[in-house]
C-alpha cells in the first residue's frame, strides 16, 4: 500500500486542483469544445466530470461525519452521465466556476477530517475516506492528461506512477506477469500469471499504459522469450472489493 501520509495527501490534491485550474484559465469556448482521446468525450466532458467527481468526493465525507453512506454520484451512474452531458457544453468560464466550487468544497471537507475520520467507511469502493481521496488524486491527474493542455503522462511523479502502478496492478492478464524495467529504476514484477512478458521503457510510458493512455516518451518495448511481442492486452479497470 502506497505509504504517502493523510496530510502529504491533501498536499498532492492540492497541488493537482491546481494545475487543472491554471491550465483551464487559458482555454477558450472553442477550446473546451475540441474532442479528447477519450471516446465521445470532449474537454468540456472532462471538466464537467472532474466539477462531479469533486462534488461526489465531498459528498462521501459529509454523509461519513455523520454515519450515513450515500451513492458516489448523485443520482447513481445515470445522474453521473446525465450531468456530465448537460454542463458538456458549458463555455470556458462556466466550467471554471464550476470546478472552483467543485475544488473548494471537495477540499474543504477533506481538510478538516480528523486522522481517525479517514478511515471513515465510504459507500465509494466499499472503502474508507482515504480510498476517495485516493481516487480523487487519481481523477485529477489522469484527466488533466486528457484535456491534452501540456500536462501529459510524462509530468506525472515517481510517486504518483508507483502508486498508480500498485493501483492498476489487477489489469495485467491473469495468465500473465510482466517483468518491468523502468530505465533508471529497479526492476519490478506485477501479476502473478505463468506467461513472463517483459516491458522496458520510462516509468511514464509503462504507467500511461497501463491506465489506457497514450504513453507520451514513445518508449515501451514490449519482449517474450527474448523476442519483440505487442504488450498484452490489459483487463478492465480494478473492481471495487466486495461487500462483506
């Protein structure tokens, strides 16, 4: 388990708010309208998505002080898409309110938890306050890659890339392990599959691949058997656990 600290946390959201907030400053209208990678998604429906996951993340912690859990989004997974494809269109300035709003509430209510009420149960994952941060942490950084505004996968840290990596580990192929040979870096073994693949290339590229991005240094080689193979085929996003 990542060993980053409840305050180091709230630091790196900090952090991360705000570069999603400077880089919105310089977008136009017609910016926000251009399509992303992400399919059907311009960056309208990053941004109006990233203003929901701040909304929700507060909303897990301020139903938690008081011992109730609520659904994630309001409204479930279809008011999810549903107010994401409604403030879509919205023009640069409304979303920058928006996310303003989304932020100072979402981090307001994470600065002041107590350490003991992070680890306050969450209805998000069936986890704890602290698994919502993390994934708040999560959503700011991989989406603001999205929006494809100079902050792509090759600016993310080695903390945040090992974290990820742990995070996303569950993608590898059961019948697989890969062997990972980040230059500069030990080498590291995710998945516990018979079939060995191994992928060199920087800790960036190996990260942005596994969370389904566009790896930005053009680096990754992927070899079995000591031959060049394609890198595998990845599973779906990490299941929440389930519920006891």
């Amino acid at each position: 388990m990542t060993d980053i600290s409840n305050a180091q946390l709230l630091e790196r959201l900090k952090a991360a708010a705000d570069n999603v907030s400077s880089k919105l400053a310089g977008l136009s209208d017609e910016d926000v309208l251009a399509a992303t990678e992400l399919p059907g998604w311009t960056r309208g429906h990053v941004l109006a998505h990233l203003t929901h996951v701040s909304n929700a993340v507060a909303r897990q912690v301020e139903y938690a002080l008081n011992g109730e859990l609520v659904d994630f989004y309001d409204g479930g997974q279809s008011g999810r898409t549903q107010a994401i494809e409604m403030a879509a269109g919205h023009g640069a300035r409304e979303h920058q309110q928006a996310l303003t709003a989304g932020f100072a509430r979402a981090l307001g209510a994470l600065g002041g938890l107590s350490e003991a009420q992070w680890q306050l149960h969450i209805s998000y994952r069936n986890g704890v306050v602290r698994d919502g941060a993390l994934a708040y942490w999560r959503e700011l950084v991989i989406h603001l890659a999205d929006l494809q505004v100079g902050r792509g996968p090759e600016t993310w840290s080695k903390e945040f890339c090992l974290y990820l990596l742990e995070f996303l580990a569950p993608r590898v192929p059961a019948d697989t392990h890969l062997k990972l040979l980040p230059l500069g870096l030990s080498p590291m073994t995710v998945g516990t599959g018979e079939n060995a693949v191994s992928i060199s290339g920087m800790l960036t590229d190996i990260v942005a691949w596994l969370a389904g991005r566009t790896p930005t240094m053009g680096s990754l080689r992927a070899e079995a058997a000591a031959d060049s193979v394609e890198l595998p085929k990845l599973q779906g996003w990490p299941a929440p656990a389930p519920v006891k």
